[in-house]
C-alpha cells in the first residue's frame, strides 16, 4: 500500500476544498458554452450552511461533470481539480488494491457494476472485431452464479453467452463443463472468448479458480480475455485473501470491475472499472467531438461528487483501517457459522467470506420476512442469504439463528 494513506479529518477538507478551488466555478466564472450549471440554487443554495465542513455536499453543489476517461485524455480543464481526485482515488484502487503498475492502467469511476462489466464487454468486442472477427465468433463465458449484468451485456451487445455448470455443493464451476462449453463454442466457429471470473458471487460468494480456467482457456488455443468481476467482493476479499490471483499482478487478468456503493457504503453510482494500458482505445467515440478529450466509457455525464466521497471514504479509513473493518465483518461471520453448525442448520459459505447462504428448507416466510433475507429467486427459492454488512450485528445473528432453530425442532 503505497499510495493509500490514512488521512485526518482536516487533511480531507483541505484536499478536496483545493480540488474544488482548481475547478472553474460556475458561481463565480463566465462559463458560458457548456449545457451545466451548480445545483438549483432554489433547493440547493451554495451558500447555505449546512455545507461547512461538508465536502461531499459542496462538491454536489458544485456539480462538477467527470464525463470522459481522465486517465486516458486530457479532459475538459473546467473540472481538473476533482478529475484528479478521480485519479488519486483510481490509484489507490487499481495499484494498492488490485495490484496494477502505477501509470499502466486506465479506469473511471462508473454509475455500477453493472456498467463496468458491460464497459468490459464492450472493449472486448471491438478488440476482437479489430483482429476480423465478427460478433457470431466471439464467446462470453462465465459460471452460472455469475451476476446477470453479463447477460444483460451480452443481450446489449450481440454475443453469445455460455454459462458453465457449478456443483452444487462447492459453487466452484464444474472443471467437464468447462472443456465441453469450449468445445462446443469451438465447433460453432468462435474464435475469441472474453471469459468472466468472480471474486465472490453476489447470491453465494464464491470466487472462481483462476487457474484451472486459465489451463482450460490455453489449452483450447482461442485468443481469449479474463475479466474479473469484483463488485462486491473487490472491497473485501484481497484484504482477507492477500495472495489472490485475480489481481493485475497476474498477467492473464485483463480487466477488473468493482463497486464502492456495496461494501464501501458510497452512495449509488460509484462502480469502478479497470483496465490494463491500451484497451480504452477500443471504444473511443470520436462522434464526442464537443466533448473534449472525446468520450470511452458508457455513461457519458457523471458527477465528479461520487469521486470525491470514495476517495474520502477510504483515505479516512487508511488501509490499516480498512483491513481491521473487513476482518471484523469476517470475524462476525466465523461466530455466524459456528452457531449454524452447533444448531445443525447447513449453510454454504466460501472461505473467510462474508455472505452465508441457507437452504431454503430451513426458513419460513416469517423468518424470510423478519430479517428480509434475500432468496436466489423469488419465483421459487432454493437458498436464502445473509450478508454480514457493517449494520449486520452479532445480536442480530445470534436472534436469526434462535430462530431459526427453533424452526428446524419444530419440523424435523
Ligand atoms: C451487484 C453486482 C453487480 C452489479 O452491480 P450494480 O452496481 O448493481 O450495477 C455485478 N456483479 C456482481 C458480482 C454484483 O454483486
């Protein structure tokens, strides 16, 4: 962790105040060419006081546009102060996090995850589209605990999806599947694959063997690219899991997605994308002319406000403080797990992970409803989960699992 310090509370306020300072203002400046302004004055006056001290709140009224990559281009000089921001926090996320090479990756804070996997889709479409190929020859794969924000790419980008089998004990994907899915993409034609490896899936948590995809992938000789999606372990599993694979310290991860508004507690709309050096090119838009440095990403108009409350979010933590409140959540967890056993009441859990997942058998609707757990599909549940969250107290747990004990001694 070489980038990431913790900070004080002043050293925050006077950062992000010397951020928003190397901004233009619209309060102050003629800014007359650009279709943005600050915040409805009527609702949200910039002078009122409530935004003393309150940099996350003076940066939205303020309502600086990050449109663009700022890690690629030169981006529009009207917001350079907090688009710095952006990159400091992008440092701390892809170098200290995710392992990258300071300056050898690009990445821009998104609206989610949901974004960020299908800007991964993307980028490799026109990768594989740039060598000849067309959209009929190009596989995504990926596990079926996979989130459905793939499925919902590829439907946006004309691609074919395999979802490999897991076993429905480990979650871990099912190693003849995996062989008979290249094959069988392989007979139709498909040539390129953009293959999607979780760092803990969102109903189950589990991570996927970076290895044995990586032999399968090689040993199929297609031309291939791992994404990784991160977006609810990225916060969480490389603290607690420090020699992970499925960082940019192993060559054969391209990209990387993860989202601050789920175990960072960021307001919505800060998903984060990674990418190694020389992929943004792909999907430049160059239409985006008005738009200077021109436009890679999705989403086009972003608030530069989202940047600044994870960078503040994680600098007042520090990353001593970070890996302290993640290994509480796993420590809660561990107690968790330990009293399912003890009440005999199965589960699945993923190594030191915190989400644990309950057979459906075991909870009632009372249950399901008092402590609103989340079933793997609401149609017809087969798994209920917790996920142990900062607000997840172990008094919480411990009424959970008297209840749901009192549940199986009633039925069994
Ligand atoms: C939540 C989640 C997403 C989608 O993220 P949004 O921020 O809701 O768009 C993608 N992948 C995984 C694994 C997730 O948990």
């Amino acid at each position: 962790m070489k980038l990431w310090k913790k900070k004080s509370h002043q050293e925050i306020l006077d950062r992000v105040k010397s951020a928003l300072d190397q901004n233009r203002s619209f309060y102050k400046e003629p800014i007359l060419g650009m279709p943005c302004s600050y915040l409805d004055s009527k609702i949200f006056p910039g002078n009122s006081p409530i935004l003393a001290n309150a940099p996350f709140l003076q940066t939205l009224v303020n309502n600086p546009n990050h449109i663009g990559c700022h890690t690629v281009a030169t981006s529009e000089a009207t917001f350079e102060g907090t688009q710095q921001l952006e990159r400091e926090l992008l440092d701390i996320i892809a170098c200290d996090i995710f392992k990258a090479e300071h300056g050898n990756y690009d990445g821009y804070v998104a609206t989610g995850g949901t974004e960020s996997n299908i800007q991964a889709l993307w980028i490799y479409r026109e990768y594989f589209k740039a060598q000849g190929l067309s959209n009929d020859e190009i596989a995504v794969v990926c596990s079926e605990d996979t989130h459905y924000s793939i499925s919902k790419g590829c439907n946006l980008l004309c691609l074919n999806q395999y979802k490999v089998k897991v076993d429905p004990e480990t979650r871990k994907m099912a190693l003849e599947d995996i062989s008979a899915k290249i094959k069988s993409f392989k007979d139709k034609g498909m040539k390129g694959v953009v293959f999607v490896a979780n760092m803990m899936t969102t109903m189950f948590g589990s991570v996927d063997d970076i290895d044995v995809i990586a032999t399968a992938l090689q040993s199929s000789g297609l031309d291939f690219k791992i994404h990784v999606d991160s977006a609810y372990g990225g916060f969480y599993y490389p603290f607690i899991n420090v020699d992970t694979k499925l960082d940019f310290s192993n060559p054969l991860i391209n990209s990387i997605t993860v989202d601050a508004h789920k175990m960072v507690q960021a307001p919505y709309g800060t998903g984060i994308f990674l990418i190694r050096k020389g992929f943004m090119k792909y999907t430049l838009n160059q239409d985006a002319s008005y738009v200077k440095g021109e436009d890679y990403t999705l989403v086009g108009s972003r608030s530069g406000a989202n940047s600044v409350a994870v960078w503040m979010i994680l600098t007042a933590h520090g990353p001593h403080g970070w890996s302290e409140k993640v290994y509480i959540l796993k420590k809660r967890t561990d107690w968790l797990c330990q009293k399912l056993k003890e009440s005999k009441i199965n589960f699945f859990r993923e190594k030191k992970s915190n989400i644990v997942t309950i057979p459906a058998k075991h909870v009632n609707p009372k249950i399901e409803k008092k402590y609103y757990l989340v079933p793997d599909s609401h149609s017809k549940p087969s798994w209920y989960k917790i996920i142990v969250m900062e607000h997840v107290s172990v008094g919480f747990l411990e009424s959970l699992v008297e209840d749901l004990s009192l549940e199986l001694a009633e039925h069994y």
